[in-house]
C-alpha cells in the first residue's frame, strides 16, 4: 500500500502553494512527503547553456515547510527530462499527487497549465490541483468543506470513498452536487417544451436518483453529514460555484479514461479551491 503523497515543484509561487497543501495533507494523513523536481536539462547542459541559471532547491522549499510543518516527514526526488513523463510513475506509487494549477512556462492569463493538465488526464492515481493564492482558512469554516460533483446520479466506488474519507479526516460534512438540466426544446426527439407533468416527474426522479446514489456510502461513513444540493444548472457551472472558498476546502470529481472531458477542464479553469481528480473505471 501506498503511504505517500508526491508533490510536483518548479520554483513557481503556485508550486510553493501546492508543497504546503501537500504537507498539511500529509500531516494530516500521517503519510511522507516526497517533494520532486523535475529539470529538462542535465546537470553539465545546464552548466555550459545556462551558466547563470540556477534551478529552485527542492531541499531549501523542505527546509521552509519543516518551519510552518514540524510533524512532516518529507524527502527530495530530482529527476531529469520531460515533466508530464517523468511525473507519471510516480502517480501510481502514491497516494496522491499534488501540483499547482500552474508553473513557471505556459502562456499569462491560463489558469490551467500544461503539465497539470497532462497529469492530471493521465495520471493511474489520484491528482489534486491546487490553484493560485488558495490559502487555508484561519477563519471560520463551512459546515460542508468537502464538495463532491457527482454526474447524472452516478457515483463510482473510488471517487465516492475519497470524496467522503476527505471529509471524514477533515471533521466536516460532505457537500454532494447534482447539475441536471430538462430536456431541450431543441433536441429532435422533443421540439417542444416539457409538459409540466413530464417536469414535475423529472423533479421528483432527480433527487431519489441521488439519495439511492448515496446510500451505501452513507451507510459505511455513518459520522459524515451529507447536505444533497441538486442544481437546475450546467455542471460546470454549479461546480464552479460550489468551489468558493466560503464554501469549498477541497472539490471532488472523477475522471473516466484518458481524458479530463469539458466539464472537469472548465471546472478546473475556474475553480477557486483545490480539486481532486479521481481516476475510475467505466
């Protein structure tokens, strides 16, 4: 079993923001930190095309997170070559991944990078994406601080288990969120609006397609209190607004295949809490 949790640094303040995340987690968790960097370029190219760069210390970032984190064990991995290739394996070895919305390249205005993005659509374990100037509240915090997306009534096994196991270690309440929209006029097979007796009945059907959804893991997570908010809304959008940071310490989604999907990518365009991206089977 897994008893770690990778975090990807490149010198970037959103990096720096993502090692402390990661190390409250692993404190938290009672898990090592292992802290990597990956170069692009060897240590003797470096030295003869680059004679005044000098790469961020991952040892130095250690240092400062001991100061704010003394409990922490952590240690330090330095890799070479591409970022996305060399970050993948480790995915597999660890409980979870941390990294930063963004890093030191990609272009000014994205809000997701590169090698998030390419992580987090391929990575075989658990990825959380933590965005910039995301700070852990001092203050008072909601009574649901763990949002969990959940997509037409379906709830897969490994997304669910997190979503509420993240909540449990938080001794906070679950917020479980529902986007489903009526039946579009415009699709081909209903040219007119719903009747209201049609409506009332997909109201009705929404939420006990939810509550069935949920019943088994509220059963095996008895302590976790669990607010169901379905949303007449796209779910990006709901998404998006439920990762306020008065209302969202930590968002759940999950990823099917290869690919992170519309909806997860605009989710993570916007959001403005960390969002863990759960890997599961079709």
């Amino acid at each position: 079993m897994p008893q770690l949790i990778v975090v990807g640094v490149d010198g970037s303040t959103d990096s720096r923001i993502a090692a402390d995340w990661a190390a409250t987690e692993a404190e938290l968790r009672g898990l090592r930190l292992r802290v990597v960097h990956v170069s692009t370029l060897p240590d003797e190219q470096l030295l003869t095309t680059w004679p005044y760069f000098r790469e961020p210390s991952p040892d130095a970032l250690v240092a400062a997170l001991a100061k704010d984190h003394p409990e922490l064990r952590a240690e330090v991995i330095a890799l070479t070559g591409e970022v996305v290739p060399a970050l993948l394996p480790l995915t597999a070895e660890a409980d979870c991944t941390v990294l930063g919305l963004r890093g030191t390249g990609g272009f000014t205005g994205l809000a997701l990078g590169s090698v998030a993005h390419g992580v987090a659509e391929r990575s075989a374990g658990l990825v959380v994406l933590v965005p910039s100037g995301f700070v852990h509240s001092r203050r008072a915090r909601s009574p649901y601080g763990v949002t969990l997306g959940v997509d037409g009534g379906e709830l897969p096994g490994t997304v669910a288990d997190f979503a509420f196991d993240a909540a449990c270690r938080r001794d906070t309440g679950l917020h479980v969120v529902h986007a489903w929209r009526l039946p579009s006029p415009a699709e081909h097979w209903m040219p007119y609006a719903p009747p209201e007796k049609d409506r009332g009945r997909w109201e009705d059907q929404e939420p006990q397609r939810l509550s069935d959804a949920l019943r088994p893991w509220r059963e095996k997570y008895p302590h976790v209190g669990v607010y169901e908010d379905l949303r007449l809304q796209s779910p990006a959008a709901a998404l998006v607004q439920a990762s306020a940071p008065a209302s969202a310490e930590l968002l759940v989604i999950g990823r099917a295949g290869t690919t992170l999907g519309p909806t997860p990518h605009a989710v993570l365009e916007h959001t403005a809490c960390p969002v863990a991206v759960v890997p599961h089977r079709t």
